[in-house]
C-alpha cells in the first residue's frame, strides 16, 4: 500500500520536504502520495509579501510578516539550496544580502524547476489535525476555499512546516488602552512612509527592531527611540535615534521608561518576536514550546 503523506506549508520548509521527496525517488525510494496544504494564494510563506494585514480575504488570520522593504538579515549563501545555487538561478553573482523580491524569485525558480506544484492544494487551510492510535493514522480537515468545501483525509505521516513568524507576541504595558496613536506589532508593518514626520517607540532590540528602525528612519521618521529589555544593540545611532531601557508605562502620549526618563510618541511599533502556534494540533500532538 503507498504510504500517504501530508505537507502542512509551502513555504521554503515544506517546499523542501517536497524536494527531498523527489532527491529520495530518484535515488529509488517509494515515492509516497503527497499533499500539501497551503492556506496562501501562492507558494513561498514567509516570503510571498502581501499588503494585507489582519485578515485575509477568506476570514484567515494573515500569515506573513514581511514588509515591502525587507533585506535579508542574513547572508545569502546560508540561505542557498545545495541543489540550487543563486549564481545557477541568475546567471551572475549577486550580492550577499538580497532584498526580499530576490529571494522570493531565488524560492519560486527553485521549485519551478523541481516541478512540485500539482502536490500543492492552495488556498486551502488546515482546521484540525488528529491522530488514531488504533489505525496509527492521521485525519486532517481543511478548508478549500478555492471550491468553497471542507475536507477530510487520512494520511500515514504529516509533516508541519507551517512556521513560527506568523503569531506575533503582544506584551501589555500600563497604559496602552489608553495611547491615542497607534501601535502595531511588526508582523502588521508594511511601509515605512508611514510614520514620516512621528516620533516613533520600537519595543524590542533585535533584527527586526534595527531594521524597521532604520527604515522608518531613512523614510523620513522624526525620530526613533528603541526601548530595550536586557542589552541595547549598542550602535554608533544617527542624530535623531536613541536607545532607553525597558518600557514601564504610557500616559498620553508620553512613555516612561525603567531609567526615568520619558519620551513623547506618535506611534508604537512592537518587535518583541513570535510564539509557536498550531492552532490545527489536537492537544496531545502539540509542541510546548516557548516565544519564538
């Protein structure tokens, strides 16, 4: 009997489980019966950039983060798929820190050329997954918003490749009920043009903070202060960027933090990370797991 296996994600995980996949069949291994469910229009998770924030158009939570502006904090040759290369993709070297309509690009000839789209069911979002240790098979239910049907199938293993920068984690500070500006975590940040003229509070220190920070910075932000809660990232800012210890509280539009000080804001921007959740888990296959 073949053995059915089901893909949660077609991001640049669960594309790469496909890949292997196919490396293992040509290599004379069985090739199992494959679907892979993906709730976005199009492959490339994490990477497939949309303007929508919040909701999606069918009702789902929207799964990516990625802002139009985005550069790889990391360099691209520790990105690079072994059977794969940049140089093979364009023809000619590019750069170690790609923006992110490269690697989008680099992603999609990746598996165009691996030839893995019929597996994939876009549009279609994974609800519940259960296991039955009697038959030791899984049953997934999804939603096919393309047809407009739920689904159910059996498979013998399911491999979860849905990520963990999708479900940010939003930390309570006194007085953020009450802040007449707005605040937005990172996963909702699209355009730094946005905040051109504001003076803008970053909660966090890390890539994300740096990044939008000197985005909205170069886009034309008043200012920028990064609120941090253990170590400032501790770099040589440009005038108009500063960096103050943790955030205690906001009274108007005023914010206190863990030194004394105090600084006005117009808008409060989040980068304090993301948890690991998989809504779709029946309890006993869920991970536990700390903020990612």
């Amino acid at each position: 009997m073949t053995l059915r296996v089901a893909i949660i994600g077609a991001g640049p995980s669960g594309l790469a489980q496909l890949r292997a996949f196919q490396s293992a069949h040509a290599k004379g291994a069985p090739m199992p019966e494959i679907v892979c469910f993906e709730k976005q229009a199009d492959w490339g998770g994490m990477w497939n950039y949309t303007w929508r924030t919040g909701l999606d158009q069918h009702g789902e939570p929207v799964h990516g983060s990625m802002y139009r502006y985005l550069w790889s904090n990391g360099p691209k040759e520790c990105l690079e798929f072994a059977d794969y290369s940049f140089d093979e993709h364009f023809g000619r070297p590019i750069s170690s820190y790609p923006p992110r309509e490269v690697l989008w690009d680099y992603i999609q000839g990746r598996v165009k050329k691996a030839g893995v789209r019929d597996y994939i069911r876009f549009n279609t979002a994974v609800k519940n997954v259960t296991f039955d240790a009697r038959t030791r098979t899984f049953t997934v239910s999804a939603h096919d918003y393309s047809a407009g049907q739920a689904i159910e199938q059996v498979f013998d293993y399911v491999v979860v490749a849905s990520g963990h920068f999708s479900t940010p984690h939003v930390p309570e500070f006194e007085g953020f009920e009450r802040f007449a500006g707005r605040i937005l975590h990172a996963h909702d940040f699209r355009e730094a043009m946005e905040f051109k003229g504001q003076d803008l509070l970053i909660v966090g220190s890390s890539y994300s903070a740096e990044d939008i920070g000197s985005q909205c910075y170069k886009y034309g932000a008043r200012s920028i202060t990064t609120a941090y809660r253990t170590q400032p990232m501790g770099y040589q800012w440009p005038k108009g960027w500063e960096e103050r210890p943790q955030l205690l509280r906001v009274e108007g539009d005023m914010a206190f933090f863990a030194d004394g000080s105090s600084k006005r804001v117009d808008a409060i921007i989040l980068c304090t990370g993301y948890q690991h959740h998989f809504p779709f888990l029946a309890d006993e296959l869920t991970l536990n797991t700390g903020i990612g």
